[in-house]
C-alpha cells in the first residue's frame, strides 16, 4: 500500500527513457470515495527531431 503513485511515476520515467519522441506523459488514480488523482508530466529527456518522418 502507498506506494502506486511511486510506482505509476517510476514505469512512466522507464518509458520516458526508452521514447525520447514523446513529449507527454500522464498518471492517474484512484484515491476512493469516487475521488481520483491525475498529473500530466513532460518528458525531461524530450528530443522533438526523434519522431520527424516516422509514421
């Protein structure tokens, strides 16, 4: 228990890693009660020229 969001944060970094053409990113979770949490984070390894001319 309370450790999702870490993990949701460190498999989002791991991806961010591996696909530098992505520019964002984001969690979300639910936090009950009918609650939920989201956060859009952006890739601090992002190299716009990654993805150009890929389809």
């Amino acid at each position: 228990l309370a450790s999702s969001g870490v993990r949701l944060m460190i498999n989002l970094a791991r991806g961010f890693e591996e696909h530098p053409e992505v520019k964002y990113g984001i969690t979300t979770m639910c936090i009950g009660l009918g609650m939920g949490g989201t956060v859009i984070w952006e890739n601090p390894h992002f190299n716009g020229s990654a993805g150009k001319g890929a389809k």
